[in-house]
C-alpha cells in the first residue's frame, strides 16, 4: 500500500476504523515529494541514532529505517501504535515506544546514542518538545522537523524581526536554523488548518551547556514577558535596583555591547548568552538580594 496517496491513506484508516485526532494534531503526510526533502534534508547515514516523534502510520519511519539508521520512534496514540507493530517487526535496529514524547527522559535517550532527531512533529506539542530538546544534556548532531510555518519562523527569525523571541534565542544558541520548504496543508491527511514548514537545525561548534541553557531561558522569558520595554527598565525592576545603584548594571551591559534603550527584540542570541553569564548572581547587594538566577 502506498501511503503517500490519499486515497490509500483514506482507505487505510477506515479500514482501522480510525478518526485522526485534532487535540493530538493528527495529520498525515501524503505527499511524496515533500517526504524525500524531509529524509534528505536529515543527511542521515548507516549508523545514525534517530529518534522520530508520532511516526502515525510510518511513512516517514520506512524512509529512516532505509537509509540505514537505527531508529526509536515514539507514539502517543495506543491505536497507531498497535498498528505500527503489525507493520514493522521490532529489533535492534528499530524500537517503537508508546509514550508522549513530553513525558521521555529525553537525556536517556542521548546517552543510548541517539545524534539525529526526524519527526513530522505533531502540532499539539512541537514548541514544547523542542524547548524540552534545546535544554538535553547534550546536542545532538542535527534536528530535521515539519512544524507550523508560524513555529518555523519563530526558530529561523533574526533579531529585530517581530517573530524574533524566547524560541529563536534557544534555537540558534545550539543550532544553525534554515526553513528548508513550505509545505502546503493539502500534502497532509486530513489537511491542517495552517501551513507547515521544513526546519532544519545542524549544531554549532562549542554549544551551551544544558544549565547555561536553562539559565538563559529563564532570562529570555522574563524580559520577552515584556518585550517593548527597555531591557535595562525590565532588569532593573526585577533586581529591585533603584536609580542610584542604576550605574552598576548600566556597565554590566555596556561591557558587552547592549546599549541603555536597548529592547529584547534586538539582541541576538550570542548577546544573550553574555547577559546570561555576566548577571549569573547578580545582586544590587550581596546574596540575600534577588537574584536574576532566580527567575522560574
């Protein structure tokens, strides 16, 4: 059965009996021609460890297993998985897991060897599986995903740009990012409601650690929370620094190159990841003061 038909992938799931969920963003891909940008767009080799989030009904899991990586593929949905267990015989090389991926340790799964990450990623939980990622004890080699175009341009977006925020910053502290193609709703069964895109993430050389990460994020949603604000304004109310000990901070970001009306909008992650550092138990007095190390 080829599944990268619609009318094949219709007939499929009445046979199963099977209504794809929209509180668990259950869209199917179709469309072949996107499939093969995805699996190259991955680069993946004989040897590779990819870890695949909802394979559903397998399309893109059939790619992967054929370029020769070893694969665990993670599936929420107790009926797809049953399925996928009729269609695929498990084995070294191939581990189906019924979970929400929200609820894997994600950091087991990088010390088993997993460098790769290839998913259609269902909209129910893209941003926050990736916000769970970016923060692993480790990055891994190359993240190759389907998401909301709208998610897309969040991760790609260049300082000063509106889509610019908290999950551009974490994206490109550890990876390039690249929207690699559009893709349209009708290349998915049922069509979503919105576009997707192609993101692809290679790791940067000398990457932040996981509680640098943590840190940083903790930083990002404090000052995005008010991202027209002046950063400076937005420090210096949460430090409960007044205008007389204002000086202090004043220097700390002129050291590294943020002016005084600078907003959040306009500082590029590398900038963040000095703020992060420099305000490391900051205080306006000594230990008992509140720390930026405090944010949650």
């Amino acid at each position: 059965m080829k599944l990268t038909r619609p009318s094949e992938v219709k007939a499929l799931l009445q046979e199963l009996e099977f209504q794809p969920s929209k509180v668990l963003g259950q869209n199917f891909l179709i469309d072949g021609n996107i499939l093969r940008i995805l699996v190259d767009a991955a680069e993946i080799h004989p040897g590779d460890q990819v870890l695949e989030v909802g394979p559903g009904l397998g399309v893109l899991t059939e790619e992967i297993i054929a370029r020769g990586a070893r694969l665990i593929a993670v599936e929420k949905d107790k009926r797809l998985y049953a399925y996928l267990l009729t269609q695929f015989a498990q084995g070294p090389d191939l581990e189906f897991r019924n979970a929400d991926i929200l609820e894997v340790d994600l950091n087991a799964l990088l010390v088993m060897g997993v460098n790769k990450v290839v998913a259609n990623l269902p909209y129910s939980v893209g941003s926050r599986f990736l916000v769970d990622l970016f923060e692993a004890e480790r990055a891994v080699e190359g993240i190759v995903v389907t998401v909301q175009k709208e998610v897309g341009a969040r991760l790609a977006a260049r300082s000063g740009s509106s889509d610019y925020g908290l999950l551009s910053v974490l994206a490109q502290l550890r990876y390039e990012v690249s929207m690699a193609k559009t893709v349209s709703p009708s290349c998915f069964y049922p069509p979503p409601e919105v576009t997707s895109a192609i993101v692809r993430l290679k790791v940067k050389p000398q990457s932040p650690s996981r509680e640098e990460m943590i840190r940083t994020r903790k930083l990002l949603k404090l000052c995005f929370s008010a991202r027209r604000k002046q950063l400076l304004t937005t420090l210096r109310g949460y430090l409960q620094i007044d205008s007389k000990s204002q000086g202090k901070l004043e220097n700390l970001l002129h050291g590294i190159g943020i002016g005084p009306k600078v907003r959040p909008e306009e500082i590029p992650p590398y900038q963040w990841r000095e703020l992060g550092r420099s305000l490391l138990g900051y205080s306006k007095g000594g230990a008992d003061e509140k720390s930026i190390s405090d944010a949650t």
